[in-house]
C-alpha cells in the first residue's frame, strides 16, 4: 500500500516493531497523530479465543470515564409513560412505528437504539438493517430495558459496546487526539479491564495476545500487554 508523506515521516520517529508501555504509547501516539482535526484514538487487541465457538465470544460494555469525545445521539423506542420518560432523559429521538418506518427508508441519524421490552416486536423487524451496523439492542447489554433513564444516562456518558470478530479482534474507538495523557489513559484501562473481566471460561492460554493504539491516520504503536497496570 502506498503511504503518504506525513505518514512515513510519523513512522520515522518510534520503532514499529518495539513493544511500549501505555504512558510511553500515549506520547508517541500524540507525537505522530497528523491530521488537522481531532482523530479518534482507537484500541486494537488480537485475543486467544476461537468466535467460531459460541462458548469463546467476546462481547460487553463499558462505561468510558471520560467518554469518546464525540456527542452520541439516541434513538429510543418507547410508548406510554416510557416516552416522557425517554424525553425527559435526554433522548434525541423517541418513537415507535414511525421511527420504525423513517429507518426503513433510510434514515440512520442515531449513534445507539434503547429500546423497552414491548417494542422489541418492533424493533426486531429491522434486524437486517440494524444488526450489520451493531445497532440491535439487545437486553444483555442493557439496551432493552424499562430503565430507559438509566440506560440513556449510560449512553450520553460515553458507554461503548465491543465485541471480538471474526478474526478474533477487538477494535473501539475511545478518545480524541485532544484528550491529555491522562485521561487517555483512564479511558484505555478502562476498555482494557472490561475486555479482560469480559473473558470466556472456555478460553485458553494467553487472552490478550497484542495490543495496539493508533489515531484514524496515524501508524500503530504496539503496547506490551503485560506493562498494563
């Protein structure tokens, strides 16, 4: 793959192959983050377990002490009392049916989907469009739930879903460029105590098996799993 200027002169200032620790990540990840906005910092683990095997799936979430950055839009599927209460939490979008019909057609202006119980009937028509995109709610993640309050509140303050592929890896987005080292940091750990507590009993050997950071265009720098603290 051909690469740009910025980018090979970014891949001149650490060593690609060389393990770091996180604060020593975090820095150079800084140093060599490019672009002229503010990129979001993503995590990349490549971990021991077979997703071939529904006992060695990987998937939870976590709420971001400092959340990504990045205002989240949610949509809620509610009726009754349910719709005042969505409103009143701060929801950006609340409805049934007719939400339902405008995601049919096309409309997807929404970050995440909360829905109640009773409207999973209809929310479940709209697998094939909602379930590529990872927007499915699903009552073991906590976003089908009558706390519509509660699971809004952990929307808007940063909770993010992961889950292992099919290569085995785990990528999310967890921060700016902007953010200091610190809270970079905070928000890293985190995301890495949630996969790590989020470990199958039928996983084997070593779980975490790499660990990478990178911004939207900059290189990757690799972090030694086992100077995480």
């Amino acid at each position: 793959m051909k690469r740009g200027k910025r980018y090979l002169q970014a891949l001149e200032k650490y060593d690609q192959h060389k393990e770091y620790s996180l604060e020593e990540g975090i820095k150079i990840l800084k140093d060599i983050a490019y672009a002229n906005y503010d990129e979001a910092i993503e995590v990349s683990m490549h971990l021991g377990v077979d997703p071939r095997h529904a006992d060695q799936l990987v998937r939870g979430m976590v709420v971001l002490p400092y959340g990504r950055g990045k205002s989240v839009k949610v949509l809620v599927f509610a009726k009754g009392e349910k719709v005042k209460e969505a409103e009143n939490a701060g929801a950006d979008y609340v409805g049934g049916e007719d939400m339902a019909e405008k995601i049919k057609s096309g409309w997807l202006e929404f970050d995440k989907i909360i829905a109640t119980p009773d409207m999973m009937s209809v929310v479940g028509k709209m697998g094939k469009i909602l379930g590529p995109r990872g927007l499915m709610p699903n009552p073991k993640l906590g976003t089908v739930t009558f706390d519509v309050k509660g699971a809004i509140e952990r929307a808007k303050a940063g909770e993010i879903e992961f889950r292992v592929d099919k290569t085995s890896n785990i990528h999310a987005s967890i921060a700016r460029k902007s953010f200091d080292s610190e809270k970079l940091k905070e928000n890293i750990l985190a995301f890495y105590d949630s996969v790590v507590k989020a470990k199958p009993k039928a996983a084997k050997g070593r779980y975490i098996e790499t660990l990478y950071l990178s911004a939207t265009h900059s290189p990757s720098v690799k972090i030694g799993v086992g100077t995480i603290k």
